[in-house]
C-alpha cells in the first residue's frame, strides 16, 4: 500500500497535520443477533483504512479517495448527506458531529482517505473511515473522550448522518488494545471486553466465494420481522428480547407460527449461548471446543436462519476435511460473500488446491485473504 502521507503531500502540495487508521472487523459469532441486544465475537485484522488530515484556511473541504482516485467537495458551513458525495460522507458525518457537539472550530481540511480491505466482504470499511477520522479529530482538537465513547460517538455521528442504523460491533471493535485480542460486544451495556484467541500456531484465513450478491438487505430485513413475530407471543408487553427467551419457550410456538418463522428464533438465541460458550473456551485456550462452536455457527446460519449458498457451504465442507482447519464459517451479510477459517500454516496449500476444485464445480475464482488480528485503531503520526 502506498505511503499515504506522500500522497496527500503530492494531492494537497502541504504535510498531513495528521495520519490515523482503524482496522477491517471479521466478525466470528454473533453478528445477527445485534437487534436483540445480542452479543458478538470480532477480531480486528490487521487490514485498514487510514485518513490523513491537514488544515486549510478557507471554508472549503476536500476529499480524495486515493483508491478510487476520487476527490469530493464541500464546505464546512453546508455538511449535509448528498447521495452522490458516496463515501465522503461517512468523513463529513464525524466532522458534522464534533462541529455540532464540542466546543471546537472545524475549519476547512484537505482529507485523504486509503485502504487495503477487501471490499464487499461485510467488513466494516465505512465504520473504519469514521473510526479513523474521528481519531484523527480528537488528536488534532486535543478532546479528552475515552476510546469506548468515541466509538459510540462515531457510530451515532454516522447513524444520524445517514438516517440509517449502523453497526455498533463494529465501532466497539476498532478499539481493540493489542495482538490477538479479541473483541466481545455487549450489545444491551453496550461495551466491550476483550478475550485472547488462540496461540500463534493458529491463524485467520478469508475466503471471497465471489458469488455474486443478490440484495441482502431485504432478505435480512425479513428475518428481522421474522423473530419480531416470535416475541409477540412470547413477550406480549415488549420488556423482552430473544436474548431473554428460553428454547422451551419456543417449543411452545410449534403449531402457532411457520416453523421457517421459529428457525430465525433458534439461531438468534443459540448464538447468543454460543458466544459466551466461545469465551469460555477461549479462556482455557481450549481450541478444539472453540472449534466445534463456530462450525455449529455455520451450520445454524445454514438451517436456521437461512443465509448462506450451496458454494459457501462446500468451501466450509471441504475445507474441515483438511488437517490443520480448525473452522470455518461465512461472516458478513451472507448469500455468497466471505468465508473465515482458522487453520495452521501447514494446512494453507492443501486449502488453496481445494479452491482449484471449487473453481471447476462453480465457475468462480475464490481469493483468499491472509489476515492476522492485532490491535485497533491508532494514530500514525501528529
């Protein structure tokens, strides 16, 4: 990846007053259980995206996407949501925020913005531009604000701004403090606590199935109607969530709703089990275990909530049949998409010839990605 400090010097003819990043999220276990208070298991890779901002002397804002060799353009006096500014605005929303909520000059500002994830994979590239950026703003305004409340600062600067929700998982788990830590996101506190992955012999891999997408959005949004069916039974005064329901009390919904309708329910309430289980088995350094409960993960959003494909689950297949796999399970939004695994390095090559079968069955090119987790967010020079 390019020296970004050199690219806003060479786009801007002036130095960055300051570089910071935040890290691409890979979700583990928990994902979908975020609109019943869940509880979600993330690891912060060691892909990024980093924004580099210096100060102007007008009004004026503007905003290059390095990658994409797009710049954008607005003023500090008009920040609005345009739909054609795209990515610029999930910058011009932490911008918008602080302006609105601290006692501070926002003056015009050249903005470079450069990244290696992998896009359309589900991890979190919007919610690391604003991570990084309000970063970089609290440094530059010297804001005392805790890393757990700019998380939450930058989440609702970006929910607000876009008049759409964002997922708070993924601003909690930009802030993950060291190597191998991992994150679990209390969604009812909400906040963060961090638990240790496995030893160094094991690591993450990414695999894009690249299936085309359909639409996930409605898909998931069906399947969020789907549980909401659920808790009007059993919970007619709306004090709870699936997160507080039992599995027997489900049983007792046999016969009442569609059986497709009480699947969402299952898989929402066992995963939520399942992240503390994995936590558990985390502190013991218990990998086996750990093992068993993400492929149960899989297997569940396969039956249960219905959101993976016949290609995503021969990857998954086919990759526990190699030694040295531990896991593996899709992550992200689901209906093609990204797969992790957990494996040793020895297992790598066996894995990259099984792609070369998935290729001849499917008709697509997998790409795999090597990550590793280390810490979150960070300034890179001031």
């Amino acid at each position: 990846m390019r020296d970004i400090t050199a690219v806003h010097q060479t786009e801007y003819e002036t130095p960055p007053l300051c570089v910071a990043s935040a890290p691409a999220v890979i979700k583990l276990l928990g994902e979908h259980t975020a609109d019943s208070e869940g509880i979600v298991l993330a690891a912060a890779s060691s892909f990024e995206m980093k924004v580099a901002i210096s100060q102007r002397k007008d009004a004026s804002m503007r905003f290059f996407a390095a990658d994409l060799g797009e710049r954008k353009r607005a003023s500090t006096g008009t920040l609005k949501y345009k739909r054609e500014d795209r990515w610029s605005n999930h910058v011009k929303s932490i911008f918008d925020y602080f302006s609105r909520n601290y006692d501070v000059q926002v003056r015009g500002v050249n903005v470079t913005i450069m990244g290696d994830i992998p896009p359309g994979l589900g991890l979190g590239i919007s919610a690391a531009i604003n991570m990084a950026t309000a970063l970089a703003l609290r440094t530059i305004y010297d804001i005392s604000i805790k890393n757990e409340d700019l998380a939450l600062l930058a989440c609702n600067a970006q929910s607000s701004f876009m008049e759409k929700p964002a997922a708070l998982y993924d601003y909690l788990s930009c802030i993950a403090p060291g190597s191998r830590a991992l994150s679990i996101i209390d969604l009812r506190v909400p906040r963060r606590r961090a638990v240790q992955f496995l030893d160094e012999g094991w690591s993450l891999v990414l695999t894009d199935s690249r299936v085309p997408r359909i639409s996930a959005e409605q898909e998931l949004k069906q399947r969020g109607e789907d549980c909401k069916k659920c808790l009007k039974y059993l919970s007619p005064r709306g004090d709870r969530t699936l997160r507080d329901i039992r599995m027997a009390e489900l049983d007792d919904l046999m016969g009442l709703l569609p059986e497709s309708v009480r699947r969402r329910c299952i898989h929402v309430i066992e995963e939520t089990a399942r992240v503390f289980e994995a936590e558990e088995a985390l502190s013991r350094q218990d990998a086996l275990s750990f093992g068993r409960i993400l492929n149960k993960s899989h297997a569940s959003l396969r039956n249960h909530y219905e959101i993976s494909c016949p290609e995503v689950d021969w990857l998954v297949k086919r990759s526990l049949e190699i030694d040295g796999i531990l896991c593996s399970r899709m992550t992200g939004p689901g209906f093609g998409g990204c797969i992790f695994s957990v494996m040793r390095s020895e297992a790598l090559d066996e894995y990259k010839k099984r792609l070369e079968e998935y290729e001849r069955i499917f008709g697509f090119k997998a790409q795999i990605y090597e990550t590793a987790i280390t810490g979150g967010m960070k300034i890179l020079s001031n």
